[in-house]
C-alpha cells in the first residue's frame, strides 16, 4: 500500500471521527464564552444521540431526528442554565450532574431501540466538482449532509463572535456580565440563550454518531466523545477554526487506531483506544505549558453572577 492510499482515506476518516466532536466543542465554546462552564456535554450528546434515533425510526426521516437531537440537548442544557444563572449553583458540580442524569436516561430511553436499524441514515453526498478535486475531494467533499453543515456553521460561528456587534456582546458577556447590565442588556437572558444553543449544538453532535456515523443505537455510544470536546475548547483557546482544526486531530487519532489494526499491526485494541485520550491529557499540558500557565479564558467564565453585587 503507497502512502497516497494509505493517507487520503485516513485524512477522510479524520474529518467523519471528528465531525460529532467539532459540533459538541462549538457548543461548549458558545456556552463558555457567555461565561457559563457545561461540564454536561458527554450527557447532553448522548440525549441527542437516543432522541434524534427514536425519532429517525419513528418517522424514517433522519432530519426529524437531527430536529429532535436539537430540541432534547437544548432542553437538556436549559436544566443547566436555570441550575447555574437562575440558582446560582456551581457550574461544575451542575454540569457533571447532567452527564450523570444524560447518561442514565439515554440508556433508559433507548433500551427498546438497542440493535433496531435506522431505514435512511444521512448518507454519502458528493459534492459535485469539488468531490472530485485530486486528493482534496475525497478528503472534505465525499461525505454526508452533516459534515458539509459542519463546515458552514465554523464560519457563521466565527464571523458572528468577531464581525458583529452581538457576537461582540457574547465576548463581553464572558468577560464582564456587569458592564453588559450597566449597558441596559440582560444578562441573564442572553445567557440562557447561548447556554441552550450549545446545548442544541451538543445534541447535533449525538445525532451524527447514531444517525451517520454509526446508525444505530447504542448505550454510552459517545465513549468520552463530550469530554474531549470540553478539552478541545482549551485547546482551541476558545476560537471556532482552532475548534476544526483540532477536532479533526483529535478524529484523525481515533481513526489510526482502526487503520492500525486493519494492516495487521500487533498493537493492543486496548492501547488503541487509549489513544485518543491520552492524546487529549498530552495536547492539554502542552497548551497549558506554552501559555504559561495563562489560558485566555473569558474573564468571568466559572462565575455566577448577581446583580445585587455590581
């Protein structure tokens, strides 16, 4: 096998292993630039993943299921955002909670689904000329609706957080909640907002892993996915295109693992599926090592905030 054969369909698999991870990490950066911490998202996945599913097998359309994904990782995010802004409770604490109940009850719901086929899962979509642009092609535009959206949503995400006033409030929301009610606007609701569109985003990410890359239902089909996305919003320094770029690091790690065993290597499956993870401990400690220490984390990012104490 040349490199050529070997690389390509390996790149290609990085950008379908990372696409649930990117969509969960744009969730979880919006969330965390509005100053709110979601530790929730393997949870709020996983909810997406057996909504999304039942709703695909109900229906037999995948795109009502990718609705429902929605809906159910918004919802599941509102329980976060009325625990940490209305209640003022500890986020972290809030957000470890949520994978705790995501968990449980996903595996609640989606008992009766468990080995049930999806009849039409989004499937493979070239796109035109550009599928068939030497090497590029097969790498980005051999694939499903999702990750072409994917694509679209990391310049929307970007260009809204730099190039526009509200995506200017959204920094300044992370940053100093009081200036932004000394301002006139409401910290409070903007905050709810930002923290269910996350949620929702969390829950897309769910629906690709059993609407696209696996169609199937499966209990804890995540496999620590959401936490990996928590990590890669560090890693990423909270900026969208950083959030691609190691996304598709993080999936193109997950992806040697099954090229490895597929070429006869005698590595440990354990060992193979330690990778990603162990990547992810190694990508941290070297950001944090390169920062000094000094991650450019939103100012009031962790932080309740109350009114009575501007």
């Amino acid at each position: 096998m040349s490199i050529q054969e070997f690389l390509i369909p390996l790149l290609a698999a990085s950008v379908i292993a990372g696409t649930p991870i990117l969509y969960a990490a744009l969730g979880e950066l919006i969330t965390e630039r509005a100053g709110i911490i979601n530790l929730g998202v393997e949870g709020i996945m996983l909810i997406g993943a057996v909504s999304g599913f039942m709703m695909a097998v109900t229906t037999g359309s995948p795109w009502l299921g990718l609705l429902a994904s929605m809906l159910a990782g918004g919802a599941v995010a509102l329980i976060h955002a009325f625990l940490t802004i209305t209640l003022r409770a500890n986020q972290v604490v809030s957000g470890l909670a949520l994978t705790i109940f995501g968990t449980g009850l996903s595996g609640y719901l989606g008992k009766a689904y468990i080995g049930i086929p999806v009849e039409k899962p989004f499937g493979v979509i070239p796109l035109g000329p550009l599928a068939d642009i030497p090497y590029i092609g097969p790498i980005f535009f051999q694939h499903d609706a999702l990750v072409y959206i994917s694509y679209v949503l990391v310049v929307i995400i970007w260009y809204f957080m730099f190039r526009t006033r509200p995506g200017l409030n959204l920094r300044a929301l992370g940053e100093n909640p009081a200036a932004m009610d000394a301002l006139g606007l409401n910290v409070f609701y903007l905050r709810y907002i930002y923290v269910m569109a996350g949620g929702a985003l969390g829950g897309i990410g769910g629906a690709y892993l059993s609407l696209a890359y696996a169609p199937s239902w499966l209990e804890n089909m995540t496999a620590g996915r959401g936490w990996i996305a928590v990590a890669l919003v560090i890693f990423a320094l909270w900026n969208p295109w950083r959030a691609l770029m190691g996304a598709y690091l993080f999936g193109g790690i997950d992806a040697l693992g099954f090229r490895l065993q597929v070429l006869g290597y005698q590595i440990s499956p354990f060992f193979l599926q330690m990778l990603p993870y162990l990547f992810t401990v190694i990508i941290l400690v070297f950001v944090v090592a390169r920062q000094k220490g000094r991650l450019t984390a939103p100012g009031a990012l962790g932080l309740s905030y109350d009114r009575e104490e501007r």
